[in-house]
C-alpha cells in the first residue's frame, strides 16, 4: 500500500473529562459548567469507561478538562488526576494526548511521561477578543497561550494548537496568528498539526452568533496552507462541515487530517462525530482515502521517554505486521490491537 497523496487521516479516540469546571467564562463555550457544579470523574469511573473500549479500536485516549485556576486550593488535585488518568490509560494500552488549558512548566514536563502527544487551541493573538468573547476568560490572554506553544517546544513535546475562526477576528488577524504558529514552530520544529476550527453555535452558549461561513473556512485553509511550514498538518472537524462538499474543498485546499473521531464531540456536543466507515466511503467516492493514525506521528517518536516509545512502537508493529508493509515517516501508522 503506497502513500497517496489523496490521503486524510484521522484518530480514532474516546475523550475522558476529568471535570467540566472551569474559571473562563468564554460567551461562547458549550463545555463548560461553574466551579463546584459537577462532579469530578474519579479513576474507578475512568477505568469502567476506557475498559470498554477495547473492542471498539480506540487508541487515542484524548484527556480534555476544564481549567482550576492557577492559585485554586484545588490546583494541585486537579493536575494529580489528569496525570493519573494518562496513567490509567496507558497502563490499559491507549495512547494519552492532554488538552487541559494553560499548565506551568513543570505540570507540562510532568505530563510530558505519561503523554505521546499534547495540546491547546491557541484561538487568536489578537487582545481585542479579551473585550468581548473573551472578558470573562483570564487564560485566554494570547501571552499565555503563545508562551505554552514555547514550553511546549522546548520540553520536545509533539503539540496540536489550532484557531477558532468566526468570534470577532478578521482576516488580518488570522493571518497575524498563522504567522505566530509558524514562527515559533520554526524555532522547535514540534507542531504536529493546526486545527482549524469553524464556531458552530450550541444550544449552551450565551453569545449565539452566526456560525463561521464554510467558504470562509476554504478560505482560511488556502491562507494557513500559505502561511505555515509544510510539515504541519492542517485539519478539520468533519462534524462542523455540514455539507460534504465543502468538506472534500477542504481536502482540496490542504487539510490532510480530520481529528480525533469518536461516541462525543466533548466542545461541540451538538454536532456528532461521523461514523468513521460513513466518512470514509464518502471521501472515497470522492477519489480520497481516510486512514487512521497514531496521536504521535512517527517523526516524535524519537521525543518520547523510551516507555512511551515501546508503547508507540508496539503499535508501529502490529500495523505492519497487517498490511505487510511500513511506511517510514508517514504518519498514518495504525494497528488494530497490540
């Protein structure tokens, strides 16, 4: 089986939510509840939900949280259990990819040993959101988000951030984040992919605009697709596409990756993920090929503590040992079962 270059990958994941609580109060989330609203998902539970899944092919166990703040009492709790919970998951044989907000340093060098991979949508750079979507939303400042992308490059963590396109920016400023993303990737080389991520209003929201146009978002696809250095991989949630004729534009402008896909879209819960062989036979009737990955693609494995590496490569294997054949350096590396 040779690469293509008419392929898009996804991974197939499962998200674990270690608490839906958070300080921001962005207007237009659809994920969050207050503090002390909500039950905290304990290890028992998290165990119950992730052995399920072996027989589902999951492999990506995406771990997405809600924010304590920095100088809660609760901090050091909060960061126990996500680091516990990446434990569990990778004790079960999944593969963890962290996405919890802002994290110091050392919580980012911590969860750097029990994550192939992590994350944080760095939205936009421009400070005017800070006056409107973002007033009531302290992490969001652009210095912190884009000082996390630095942590994350010099602590060699393979990274996905990504732009929520439509909350009051404009071209210009896209442009503007775009080339954030692609400087600082030119200092550490770890950005694995950009999400591109059209706003879809939900039914939580108290800020309900206008959900962000799709040829706007082919648009913003050919912009990034200029603008970022070829080894970072564009994508797009398939579920935020409602028409698959935009989506297959999309493939045609860049985007070679359409995320994690799995039972819950945790940020968007009222657009369903695809079902994947849905997905995968419309793109192959328009002439592409949707092929599962890793949430680590193979250029990082070197990165990782060599734990994590004989984790990954168990992988690596077992998909070889399938198709007969490996793929050096491509990223769409995926067995079945370890």
């Amino acid at each position: 089986m040779a690469f293509l270059d008419r392929t898009v990958t996804y991974s197939p994941a499962y998200t674990i939510v270690p608490t839906y609580e958070c300080f921001n109060r962005c207007s237009y989330c659809n994920f969050r509840t207050d503090p002390g609203k909500s039950p905290w998902l304990s290890l028992v539970d998290a165990e119950i939900q992730l052995k399920a899944l072996k027989p589902a092919g999951v492999i990506e166990v995406l771990v997405l949280s809600g924010e304590v703040h920095p100088q809660s009492p609760q901090r050091k709790i909060w960061f126990q259990r996500i680091y516990d919970l990446c434990e569990l998951a990778l004790s079960l044989g999944f593969l963890p990819h962290t996405n919890a907000g802002p994290l110091s340093q050392t919580e980012m060098a911590q969860l750097r040993t029990v994550n192939v991979s992590m994350g944080l949508m760095l939205e936009q750079v421009t400070p005017k959101l800070l006056q409107s979507v973002h007033r009531h939303a302290p992490s969001k400042l652009p210095e912190l988000r884009l000082q996390q992308l630095i942590w994350a490059g010099e602590l060699q963590i393979p990274f996905t951030t990504g732009m929520l396109l439509g909350i009051g920016e404009t071209v210009a400023e896209r442009q503007e984040t775009l080339t954030a993303i692609a400087r600082i990737h030119q200092r550490f080389g770890h950005i694995q992919e950009v999400i591109l991520q059209p706003y879809s209003p939900g039914k939580h929201e108290v800020w309900a605009s206008s959900p962000f146009k799709s040829e706007d978002l082919v648009d913003t696809i050919t912009l990034a697709r200029q603008v970022l250095p070829t080894d970072i991989t564009l994508q797009v949630p398939p579920n935020l596409i409602r028409d698959d004729g935009y989506l297959i534009a999309c493939l045609e402008a860049g985007v070679r990756d359409l995320g994690g896909i799995g039972p819950r879209d945790e940020v968007n819960p009222n657009y369903p993920h695809p079902i994947d062989s849905e997905l995968a036979a419309t793109l192959k009737a328009a002439g592409w090929d949707l092929i599962p990955r890793l949430p680590v693609y193979p250029q990082y494995d070197e990165w990782l503590p060599s734990h994590l590496q004989t984790a990954v490569e168990k992988f690596r294997k077992s998909f070889a040992r399938m198709n007969g054949l490996v793929h050096p350096g491509k990223r769409f590396l995926l067995p079945a079962d370890p």
